[in-house]
C-alpha cells in the first residue's frame, strides 16, 4: 500500500426541499467549502484505526471483524458503516490509520454525517474504482442500515456531485441531477442556532412513517405518484395528510425555485423561501422556536430576500438569500438580535457552491 493520502468531502446547505429526498421527489443542496478531510496511513497489525482530530475517543477495530461489527452508538459508527457496504460489494479493507478533522459543524444541519461518510468511503477504497453514483449511495445505507436513521439520498449525493458555484436540482426519484447557477448579486448565507434539539432523529424516523402511512392510504408507493388532488379526496389521520401536503407542496416550490432562480427572480426565490419554513413549521412540525425567531428577524433585515430553515430540523441553521451588499449588516444585525433574544452567538457562513468530494493532491 502507498504512503500518506488525504481524502475531502464537502457538508451542504439545502437551498430548498426539504425532507421530501425520501420521498423520492425533489431538493435544491449546494456543496460547501466547509468539508471533512480523512488523512491516511498505512496501519499495522490488522487495525482499521479511526481517530479524530475534534474529540479523544479513536476506536481500532481488526479489519477480519468489521462484517460482524455492532453499532456503538459512537460517531466512528459512521466509518464502520461505510466500511461494512464496501465489504458487501466486494472492497477488501486493508489495515489503516485514519485521521479526521472536520470544519462542518456537527449538530448544524449542514449534513456533517455524509461528510463523513463520503469522505470515508474515499479513504477506505483507496483510489480503487467505484461509480460515484454507488458511493453516495453506499453510504446513505451506511447511515439508514448502521447508524439507523432512514435518510434520503440528498446529503451523500451532493457530497459526492456537488460542482463549483452552481446549486444541483436533484430528482430523488431518477436520480438525474442538473447544475442550477444562482443569480448574480445574491449571497446565501447560512445561520447556525448552535441548537441541536434531541428528539431529532426519533422525530426523523416518525416523519417516516408518517409519510409511509400517508402512501398506504393514497394507495401510491411512494408520495412523488401522489398529488394535491388526490390528496384532498383521500381519506386519512390528520398529521400524515399534513406531512404529505408539505412534501407535495415543497416539490412544486423547488421547481419554482428553480424557475424564478433561472429568471434571475430575486423576490420569487426569497418568498418561496418564506413559505417553505411556513410549511415546515406549521405542516411538517421540524422547526425550534430559537429557528423561527432567526427567519422571522432576517425577512425584516434591509437585503435579505427569504430565509428559512434547512436541514432535517429541530434545530440546526438557517439559509438566507441575501444582496450582496446588504450581507455584512445583515450578519452583524441577526447575530446581534439573536444574542440579545437567546443568549447564544450564532456562527454565520458564507456558502459559496463548491465541488464534490476527492483526494486531496
Ligand atoms: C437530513 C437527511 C436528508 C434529508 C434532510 C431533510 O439531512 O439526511 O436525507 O431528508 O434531513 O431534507
């Protein structure tokens, strides 16, 4: 085996679409420069060796005993997660040391997991050929088979395909993903809460289920076969019909997204942004109040265009479309409001569309 390598895989924001990737319809993510690096070295004595630079708990693990490797609830969970799926498709995993540091926040909803895992895969394969399209899908099993939460393909995907200043327009369904450049004169801006509410993957898993029932009720397999129509003359529980109004409506909104985007309509873009977090917090119930504090002090903010939470919820950032030139002010302004209202300094990105994940030369 060779020397030293370095693997990258960017976090994303979503700019709009939000948990309607396992619903098989569509999301709007840019990749950021914010990623994960796993450096690599040769390991010994038959050890796959995860350490990481951010914490003091690395986990050795033989490289014979991964296909029988529990979960332990540890975030090297991740690693091992990817590790087992390539096993399954026929990857032999030498012994290695792994080193990873990270600038994607965790907790933030800036999808620190698929970093992880993507980066990972990169590592572990170790330049042998694998289509890129398996990888993120590789690892979104990791997360749903090891780490157990049902997640989409929207985060993993991104992580392997992003491409420089352009948001991807992601049909969950076919898979086919096209390169949306954002208008000249706008700056997405991500805000994070620093909250990270617990009940968030219990609370992933039941919005789920919730859509599945939705599904059964409708008679469709999954809820892109579904429309507003046949929604309405549906007979079902309240909070499925709820879940699966926001996903329909939230399809429609990406499309339109993308339309105003490719006009160069500001405004459009920034009021679909307000009645995708109206959707999320009233119909889909994922928001925090601390999220629905910053959206509602941003829209009043000179410049900015919309805003609205992105992420799986409860917590994590917020995005927002703002002018150019408005954007320190914007910055020093919400920073300062949400100080004052929730005592918590909230750290603010500017997200610049970057490329998907590589080897680092
Ligand atoms: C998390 C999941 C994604 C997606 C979003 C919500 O980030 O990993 O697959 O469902 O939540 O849009």
């Amino acid at each position: 085996m060779s020397g030293p390598r370095r693997f990258r895989a960017p976090g994303r924001v979503n700019l709009i679409g939000e948990h309607t990737d396992y619903n098989l319809g569509f999301v709007l993510p840019i990749a950021l420069d914010l990623a994960t690096e796993v450096d690599t070295l040769p390991g010994s004595d038959n050890l796959l060796v995860i350490r990481s630079e951010d914490r003091d708990d690395p986990r050795s693990v033989s490289v014979d005993d991964l296909s029988s490797a529990k979960p332990a609830k540890h975030w090297s969970d991740y690693v091992i997660g990817v590790a087992r799926e390539l096993i399954v498709r026929g990857f032999r995993i030498e012994p290695l040391q792994m080193t990873i540091r990270s600038t994607v926040p965790v907790g933030s909803g800036l999808s620190s997991s698929a970093a992880l895992e993507v980066s990972s895969a990169l590592a572990l394969l170790q330049g042998r050929e694998l289509d890129r399209l398996e990888i993120a899908r590789l690892c979104q099993h990791a997360e749903i088979d090891f780490v157990g939460v049902p997640c989409g393909i929207m985060d993993q995907f991104v992580s392997v395909f992003g491409v420089q200043d352009a948001a991807l327009c992601l049909d969950c369904r076919s898979l086919e993903a096209k390169a949306v450049p954002l208008p000249k004169g706008v700056t997405v801006v991500a805000v994070n809460s620093m909250v990270k509410h617990q009940l968030g993957d219990s609370a992933y898993r039941t919005r789920v289920a919730e859509c599945a029932e939705a599904c059964r009720a409708l008679g469709v397999e999954s809820l892109r076969d579904a429309t507003l129509e046949t929604l309405g003359r549906t007979k079902m529980a309240d909070k499925p019909f709820h879940r699966a109004w926001h996903v329909l409506t939230e399809n429609d909104r990406v499309l339109r997204f993308v339309t105003a985007a490719e006009a160069g309509d500001l405004n459009e873009m920034g009021q679909l942004f307000i009645e995708s977090h109206a959707s999320m917090k009233s119909d889909y119930e994922i928001s925090a109040a601390e999220i629905d504090y910053l959206v509602a002090e941003a829209v009043r903010l000179p410049g900015c265009y919309g805003a609205r939470m992105t992420g799986g919820g409860f917590g994590g950032s917020t995005v927002n479309l703002v002018a150019d030139e408005a954007v320190p002010a914007f910055e020093t302004a919400i920073a300062a409001s949400y100080q004052k209202a929730w005592g918590i300094n909230p750290a603010i990105y500017r997200c610049r569309p970057g490329v998907g994940a590589g080897e680092i030369h």
